[in-house]
C-alpha cells in the first residue's frame, strides 16, 4: 500500500464493519443506493500496541498494522481473518484477505456455475449475457458485490458498495487469496461477521434491504412466452390451463402487445380491447404481466418521446446531445433514472397500462441493452444527473435497473394504492430485493442451463434475492418432452415459478407435447399449489429476516462437510429436500440426505441421513424428502388458482423424535395492511409420549379476523399412536384447530 493512503474504519454496527481505503486526497463518498441502513452508535475502544492500533467493538477486533495497514479481524473465540488494502498501477484498488483452510465462497448473485466459488474470478458488470450464457460466463445481467466465505472456525461475508465495475478473485490468480477490487471509484466494503452463515445474510440483508412481501397470486405458476398475441390468443392460452385442470395464476405480455414496441401503448389491431380481455381473465382467475422495458421510440409524433425530450429526461453524451441506440422499436433513446423527477415521469406513465388491467409489470432489457452499441453496452462516458451530480454511465449502469425498478414501484403505488406491486426485472444490483422479483434472463433449453438454474438460485437467496426464478423450459432454442418434464419438476420449487419461450421456438405450454407431458406437469404444477402455504411462510421469514425461500443444504446444515459442495440438490425451507434430475435418460441418481430421518414424499418410506442412497427417479418422479419431525402447512384441496387456497389450509405432522412445532403467519395475501397489524400468526407445537400425542395450538397474535376459520390436522404417520390430544383434551377422531373468528373459510 501506498505510504500516503489511509484507511477508514467505521464500526457501522453490531457485527459489521466499514473499511474505505483512499488515495491521497480522496474523499471517502456517501454510500450507494444499495445501502439502507445507516451506522449505529457504537463504543469503539482503542488500544496502542508497538507497530499499531488494536480496535474493540461489538465482540469484534481489528489490529491495524501502522506501517504495512495490514488487517487482523477476530472474535476473540477462535474466528480470525488477515488482510490489506493496496493501490494498483492505474489507480486501481485491490483489498485480498488470506484463504483460510477448507474455506468455501457463496454469494455473488446469479453467476453462472457450480454453488461453491472458490478458484473463479468474476467481474460486476451488467449486461445482456444472450450469446454468451454458460456455465463459464462472467459478466450477468445482475450484479451482486456480495460474497460468503464459509469455513469451520467460522463464517463472514464482504459486500463491495462501488456501483463501478468491479472484480472478485476468490482464489484463482492467488490459491490461497481472496481479493476484490475496482480500476475506478470507492473501495468502500462492509465486513459482515456471522460467525454463521444465517447470521452473514441476516445482517447483509438488514445494511441492504429485505424484501416486501409480495402478492399470493405472484407465487402461484405464471404462463409466459414471446409473445402471445393477438388478444383472442391470450383468452385461449387461459381457456386452455382451466380446461385442463392445470392450475395458473398468471399471464404474460411481451412486446407484441404495443404499437410499434412503443412504451405504454397497446396495438389496437392486435389488442382491441385490452381491458375486456383483462376482466375477462380476471373471471377466470388469472393475472395480467406486462413487459416495460427503458427505451423510449424516437418518433416525434410519441408523446412519451416528445415529452421525454422537451423536458430532458433522457441520458445524454457529455455535451448534452441525447443518446439514442437500436432497441425493439428502432432509433430509441433511454430515461435518465438517476433524477428523481425522471424516476416520477416513469411512474405517472404506468396509468394507462393500470387502467387497462395490467397486474405487474416486467422490466426487461434494463441493463440498459442496446443493439448496435458494442457488446450491447452505452458509451461509458454517457452522463446522468444524479440530481444535481453529473455521473458517467460507467459508474450508473450496474444501478440502472434499480432505479428503474423504483420507479416502477412508485407508479403502481399510485395507481393501486394499498396493493402490494409486483415486478419482475432481468437486471438489477444490491438492494433489488427492496422493488422486484429477478428472473435469471434469457436461458436456453439445454440440460447444463437447467442444471445450473439451481446453483445460481441458490445464491442468489444468499445475496439477499429470496424471489427468484428461472425460465423453466428455456427461453432460447426448441425444448424437448423429457426436458421440460424435468424442467416443470424443478421449477415448482422455484420461489418465481414461470415457463417463458422465446420467438420462434417450438411451444412449450403443458400439453405442448401430448398426454403423457401434460399429466406429469400438471401434478408437479398441483404440487406447488399444494406447497403454497409453506411457500408463503418462507417469504414471511424472508421479509422479515432475509432468509432464502429455495436453499443450498449448505444453510441448513452448515457444519455438513458433505453439503459444501453440493450444488444438485436444493432445500425448499427447512423441511423440503429436492434432488431433480438434470441429464437426460436418467432413471436414478445418487442423494445425499444430511442427518436425521427423512421420509420420501411420495411413498412415505424413511430413509436415514447422514449418507448418501441411490434413489429411483422414473420420469414421472423427481426425488423430494420431507424432514422427519415436520409440520407443513399445505392446501388440501385441489385449486385453479391462489385465491381459492383460503378455507383449504391444512396442517401436516410427520411426527418424529419425541417434539416439533411450526409457526404460521396468515394474511389477505394481496394488501399492504400487514404493515399495520393486520396478520395472524399460531404456533403448533406437538410433543411425542410414548403412544401419546399431545398437540399445542395457540394464537400469538390476532390482527386478521378475516383469516381461515379452521384448520385441519392431518397425521402423516400414525405408527406408535393411540391416543391424541389438542391443548391436554383427548380428541377422538379428527381434529380442527380454531382461527379466525370471521368468515374466511
């Protein structure tokens, strides 16, 4: 390091700490929009030692070497990490801590890949990834400057907050280093003390955001494709799920759907009606997507563009002329999503889409993309006004989606007022998790993208993106039955679950390909309906504390050395454990079960953990393994659509080991009033006594008198039990537990 640097230390917070390393004459810059959590107040106790600084605060302590500025981070309990900052030829900045022993890294968003990072290295930078999407690709549509390290004396991640491309050398330049660093603009990182994994994401979610909890009818199965048009094709897609008995909550409308791909328009040939067509899919139980995308026609007769224009809303070349680019609707230019007012013009223009009955919105090419710019990419020396700071494009683009994704929340709050938004966006940075869902963009139908679909999920919920999905089939080339078989078996655990084609590629609904695909789809697609209460308790826990819906094994049984690497499998919550098939032919595959009893799904068969088995997985069975010891609430009624689910929640107990309990949260699933109180939330609890089983039900709290009335119980296994009783009474026959005193089912 540079002997006139220096290097800030701030203790933000309980467990996490800020480290800026500045040249001579930097200014250290008010963190990024990423960043929602300001430094609390901590005594920070300071102690000279010859040849440095020791620093004590929060349980933490950091030893400064004076004349090296090496790093020292302990816990004082066995946890300790060793770096330094230093000053790159060029003005770049690089901050490496040494790898530790059996150290393995999570994180980094939606990089393409095996689950553990370790021996890659990979640049933040967003763009469109079309050509070059595989399991060797660096640059994504998403960035995340968030890593995990993971190891036995402890866990700890690193958030980079530098919206400027940056990298990440986990281990491949230097085996026993990890660095990071950028060529332009702050080093500027928060360390994140676990010293478990859980406690890492838990406080990187709180300095970064957690998600809202999004509408029901968001987590039900959606049926998308480029494009579904006319108007008349749209009502038959839907006519079709109902007549055949396949459950769907959504559709979707991409581009086809505007005039001349203008913005916030509808083509009136194609879309005579859009509003009947909206009431009419209403009626049916089905929700209505639209894509938006930033591009902006120029064409003087637009009144988006004239407007745009007259009032300076779009992004600029350093001597004010306005940019404009090839997109979808030919010569376009794009909104300057930096300026507040801009972000406010954006949102008043969702009005017509909203009147129009349009549900959600959907963000897609807000990398920005542009065709005909090399690698897809703007200038970077384009500027923003970031409200009063002019900024190049180089250091805007990786929170251009995020700023747009804002934008779109602000519009469909005011338009639906008291209605939880949904939005669904291809790019986004740290801190999206706060406005939209994030689909993994434009995949194809090959076996390795569905492969990797699960590694790349998976970390994604550990960098804070609990609503995630994959475009189950593929979206790019034609997909095949046993593919998206297998695919629709994987994409029901999913927490965004929707099947997206694109343009002249072979159908992929369902029944794309005859009989025998429908069925096996249809009762995978039954099964996510069946799952959603616990879906939806997943995403409370995310809301409320961060936590990934769909998990690496790794989150759960973190001191496993078995699951460190395993990226095939999946957890869906604590309970649910899925091994899908992803090579074709395959009729068994090889799963690891970590300790304790797990009882197969479908046949009820207890295996033991702590191994690994061969398990038979025929076409029409994707292995999935229930934690013995569980209870799952799930709908025990087959349903079309989310809004029928009230009235048919069901409690199940696979009874196990000598206790167990779960907690449930209920609300109305589609307003913000849960903001207000207006919940409910139980616990259920059982104890195991010898042939007795004692159940436990109480209301912790009752602000949703709307709720379900009753709940059903439903006895998994009743090997070994004579005798049940409900809050210490003996129950003959079967059991209802009390809700809600209105009139929800």
């Amino acid at each position: 390091m540079g002997g006139d640097c220096r290097v800030n230390v701030r203790f933000w917070a309980p467990g996490i700490v800020n480290i800026a390393l500045l040249r001579p004459g930097e200014r250290e810059e008010a963190t990024s929009p990423a960043v929602v959590m300001g430094p609390e107040g901590q005594q920070v106790q300071v102690q000279e030692e010859a040849g440095g600084l020791h620093l004590r605060a929060g349980g933490l302590y950091i030893r400064v070497d004076k004349e090296t500025f090496a790093f020292e981070l302990s816990d004082g309990r066995g946890f300790s990490l060793k770096g330094r900052g230093e000053v790159l030829e060029g003005g770049g900045k690089r901050w490496s801590f040494a790898v530790r022993r059996e150290e393995h890294f999570y994180g980094l968003g939606e990089k393409t890949g095996f689950l553990d990072k370790r021996g890659k290295r990979y640049t933040m930078r967003n763009a469109d990834c079309y050509e070059a999407y595989n399991e060797g690709a660096d640059a994504m549509y998403s960035s995340f400057p968030f890593y995990i390290g993971v190891a036995p004396g402890g866990s700890y991640g690193v958030y980079l907050d530098n919206t400027f491309p940056t990298f990440f050398d986990l281990g491949k330049t230097e085996p026993c280093t990890a660095a990071f660093g950028c060529e332009k603009g702050p080093l500027n990182f928060f360390f994140l003390y676990g010293p478990s994994l859980r406690e890492v994401v838990e406080r990187y979610t709180r300095l970064t955001g957690r998600m809202e909890l999004p509408p029901l009818w968001a987590l039900g199965y959606h049926q998308s494709r480029y494009s579904y048009y006319p108007q008349e094709r749209v009502l038959e897609i839907a006519r079709e799920f109902r007549r055949r008995n396949i459950p769907c909550d959504a559709v979707y409308l991409d581009i086809h759907y505007m005039d001349g791909f203008r913005v916030f328009t509808f083509d009136r040939e194609r879309f005579p009606d859009p509003r009947g067509m909206a009431e009419t899919l209403k009626k049916m139980g089905f929700k209505v997507v639209a894509i938006v995308d930033p591009g902006v026609k120029v064409d003087k007769d637009y009144p988006v563009f004239r407007e745009g224009l007259e009032k300076g809303y779009f992004v600029t070349d350093e001597n004010g002329l306005v940019y404009t680019g090839e997109v979808w609707p030919g010569r376009t230019c794009f909104p300057d999503f930096a300026q507040g007012r801009v972000r406010a013009w954006w949102a008043e223009l969702h009005g017509e889409l909203l009147a129009s009955g349009v549900d959600g919105i959907w963000n897609d090419m807000n990398e920005p993309t542009v065709l005909d710019a090399p690698g897809k990419v703007m200038p970077a020396g384009l500027v923003h006004n970031r409200d009063g700071r002019r900024v190049t494009h180089e250091e805007f683009r990786n929170v251009y989606a995020l700023h747009m994704a804002m934008a779109t929340r602000e519009g469909l709050l005011k338009y639906r007022p008291g209605e939880r938004p949904f939005i669904l966006t291809r790019s986004g940075f740290s801190g999206i998790q706060r406005y939209a869902a994030l689909w993994t963009g434009d995949n194809r139908s090959h076996w390795e993208h569905l492969r990797m679909s699960l590694p790349m999920l998976s970390n994604l919920g550990l960098s804070g993106v609990a609503f995630a999905g994959a475009d189950i089939g593929g979206f790019a080339e034609d997909t095949n039955e046993e593919l998206l078989i297998r695919w629709t078996q994987a994409g029901i655990l999913y927490p965004f679950c929707r099947n997206h084609s694109e343009v002249d590629t072979a159908p992929q609904e369902p029944w794309a390909f005859g009989e025998r695909c429908e069925a096996i789809c249809r009762e995978y697609i039954k099964l996510r309906y069946t799952l959603l209460p616990y879906l939806y308790n997943l995403f409370y826990q995310a809301a409320r504390r961060g936590w990934p819906v769909l998990r690496p094994l790794v989150w759960e049984y973190e001191g496993d050395e078995n699951v460190h690497l395993l990226f095939d499998e999946v957890m869906l919550g604590e309970s649910l454990l899925a091994a899908p098939v992803c090579e074709p032919g395959r009729t068994v595959r090889a799963v690891y079960l970590p300790a304790g009893t797990w009882l197969d799904w479908w046949s009820g068969r207890p295996l033991e953990g702590g191994r690994h088995h061969l398990v038979e997985a025929p076409l029409e069975k994707m292995p999935l393994f229930v934690k013995a010891g569980s209870v799952l609430p799930l709908v025990g009624e087959a349903v079309k659509y989310t809004g029928e689910i009230l009235g048919r929640v069901e409690f199940h107990i696979f009874p196990e080991g000598s206790r167990g309990e779960y907690l449930y949260y209920e609300d109305d699933g589609c307003s913000l009033d849960y903001k207000k109180g207006v919940y409910n939330l139980y616990r259920l609890s059982y104890v195991l006594d010898g042939e007795d089983l004692h159940l436990h039900w109480e209301k912790l709290y009752g602000g949703f008198p709307w709720g379900q009335r009753d709940f059903k119980v439903v006895l998994r296994s009743r090997e070994g039990i004579k005798t049940l009783y409900l809050n210490g009474r003996r129950v003959e026959g079967s059991v209802a537990l009390p809700g809600a005193p209105g009139a929800g089912g």
